[in-house]
C-alpha cells in the first residue's frame, strides 16, 4: 500500500537535483542502502532514468519494496497546459519505471511555451537554445488551470498527492481560493539565512506540509556562480558552536532546526558517510535557546531565484519574488 498521507512522508528526502546522469543510478542505490526511503526528483533533473534504474536495483536486491519509498517528482514548466500535464506524468513515470508516484509538484509557477518529448528532453528554460540570442518563451497557461489539471491526473489515481513549489504567499492564498483538491504540500528554498517564517506559519496554517529544499544554504549553488564560498551557513560562528555543543557537524544542525521547526528536508549528498550523518539528524534535540539562535540568523537570502537566474542565463527578465 502507497503512504496513506503526507505526515507519513519520510522528513529527510534524497535530493535528486544536479546529480550528474552518469552517477545517480549508484547514488540512489547507496542512498537506499543507509536508509534513505524518500526521493525529491523532476523532470529538470534531467536523471529519472537512472533514478529508476537505481530504485529497481535497490528493489531487486531486497533493500526494500515499493511501497517502502515515498518517490516525489515536479511538473516543469512547459508543460503546464492542461493538455500536457498527464503526458508530462506519463513520462516520468515511464522514466521512473514505476507506475504511481506518491507526490507530484508544481516545479515552478512559470508557464513556458510547450516543447515536444521529441524535440528535447528535458525541455530546460530556454525555448530554442540555436537561436542568435536564445531566451525564454513564456505561455499564457493561468495557475489555476495547471491546478485542475492536477487534479485530475491525481484523481485518474497515478499520484497519491499533489502539491506546489516556489509558491509565495499570494500565489499560496489564491490557490487556496480555488483548489477542490487542497495542495499536501509547499516545497521551497529554506534554510537559516532564508527562514521564511511567515510563509511556512501561512502554509501550515492552511493545512499543506512544508518542504525545505536548500536546507545547508548556499553550496549547491557555489558551483553554479550563484554564491560565494565565502558565505557557507556550515562556517557560520553559532553553527559552529551548536555543532560543537551537541558533538555533531553544522549540517547536522541546520537539518536538525528544519526539522524541529516542523518542516521536513530534501538534502543531496554523494557521500555515504554524510548521506549518514543527515539522516542522524532526526536523532538531534535543540533547546529553544538554540532554535531561537540559529532562527535569528536570518537574512532573507535567496539563492534560488528566477528573478536574478533567469535574467543572468537565460537572457530573460522573470521575477516571481518581490
Ligand atoms: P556532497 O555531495 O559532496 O556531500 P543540496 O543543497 O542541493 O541538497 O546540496 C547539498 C550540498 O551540501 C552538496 O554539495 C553536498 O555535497 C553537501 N553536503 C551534503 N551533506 C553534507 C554534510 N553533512 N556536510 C557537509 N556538506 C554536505
């Protein structure tokens, strides 16, 4: 039997994002082998194949069953036509190799002009990459209609729940107006230097769970250009002293304050011995002098955002975030 509801979801996911191709189906396979038994995928990932493929191997070896894992995916953003969204789920549930997922989000409330399976896949941000000066192409799909069709693809039994990412507060509040279906859950960058205080509180208020992606800061995005390595939330100076306190690693600190604050966490690591250590977390209890401490080490800092990214790589101006 699937996950019966979103509280029974794992707090501490996989994440999936920017594990090259080439090693995800290993990295998925470890990652169930230490225990792991929640997996953050999309189709921008670019690797359900070898996510698959990784899931299958785990299975065959006995690790676990199917209805062991809570496996999440993301509808991306050129298929947010209604026309699109089943073939959109149809097609990473072909590359997942399985045949319903337990939780299917939003990727991204950007509608952007469709493109074929067969032209490119995934579709990436950028509508025509061979063009002099390639830039997005946005659609004119309204939110609530990718909603419906949500729905629908969720009622046609395939996903167990249906959810958002990247949501603010106001597209969060008009969703709420006209959802039939109410959204399990809201997936977004969270970690001490991007509390987002409010927005969990509203979520949660409405009855969604929280996911916080990013939750170690800033060093998937160090490679990308998008952060110095200058500004690690693991070198922060109370970081450092809650680690020390409790004889664990500042990583374990910052999933530890996610998790106690009532969000759960995807977190990506290519290392067994750190894969471990955060998924130890869940063992960590943090006073409420602690919590309070690394909670005011906020600094609204975004780095995952479309409004500096898309203008920065894709030559076009986007922002979602005020
Ligand atoms: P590595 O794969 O070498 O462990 P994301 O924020 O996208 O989930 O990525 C997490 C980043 O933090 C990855 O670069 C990962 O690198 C690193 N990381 C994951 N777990 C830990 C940990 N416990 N201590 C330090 N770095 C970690």
């Amino acid at each position: 039997m699937p996950y019966a509801t979103i509280e029974d979801m794992p707090s501490i996911g996989f994440g999936l994002w920017k594990i090259p191709e080439a090693d995800t189906a290993d990295a998925v396979f470890e990652a169930i082998k230490v225990g792991y038994r929640h997996f953050d995928s999309a189709c921008d990932y670019g690797n359900e194949v070898a996510v698959g493929r990784g899931i299958q191997r785990a299975l065959d070896a006995g690790l676990c069953e199917r209805s062991d894992l809570w496996i999440t995916s993301k509808l991306w953003n050129t298929y947010h036509h209604p026309d699109h969204v089943p073939a959109a789920l149809e097609r990473t549930l072909t590359d997942l190799g399985l045949d319903y997922i337990d939780l299917y989000l939003i990727h991204f409330p950007i509608a952007l002009a469709y493109v074929p399976f067969e032209k490119r896949y995934p579709p990436e941000w950028i509508h025509d990459p061979d063009e002099a000066q390639p830039v997005m192409v946005k659609a004119k799909v309204p939110l609530f209609e990718t909603w419906r069709a949500m729905e629908q693809v969720k009622a046609a039994g395939k996903v167990t729940h249906i959810g958002v990412c990247n949501y603010n507060s106001g597209l969060l509040h008009d969703l709420m107006n006209y959802a039939s279906e109410t959204p399990a859950l809201l997936q977004i960058e969270s970690h001490p230097y991007l509390t987002q205080t409010r927005l969990v509180a509203m979520a949660k208020a409405y009855g969604l769970a929280v996911t916080a992606f990013s939750p170690l800061g800033s060093l998937s995005y160090v490679e990308l250009e998008m952060a110095e390595p200058e500004e690690s939330l693991l070198e922060n100076e109370i970081m450092i002293a809650v680690a020390e306190q409790h004889q664990v690693s500042p990583a374990q600190i910052a999933l530890a304050w996610a998790l106690q604050r009532g969000t759960s966490v995807v977190v990506k690591s290519s290392n067994p011995a750190r894969m471990r250590q955060n998924l130890a977390s869940t063992e960590i209890r943090l006073s409420e002098s602690e919590m309070s401490a690394i909670s005011a080490l906020n600094q609204d800092r975004r780095y995952n955002d479309p409004g500096h990214f898309c203008e920065q790589a894709f030559n076009t101006l986007h922002p979602i975030y005020d």
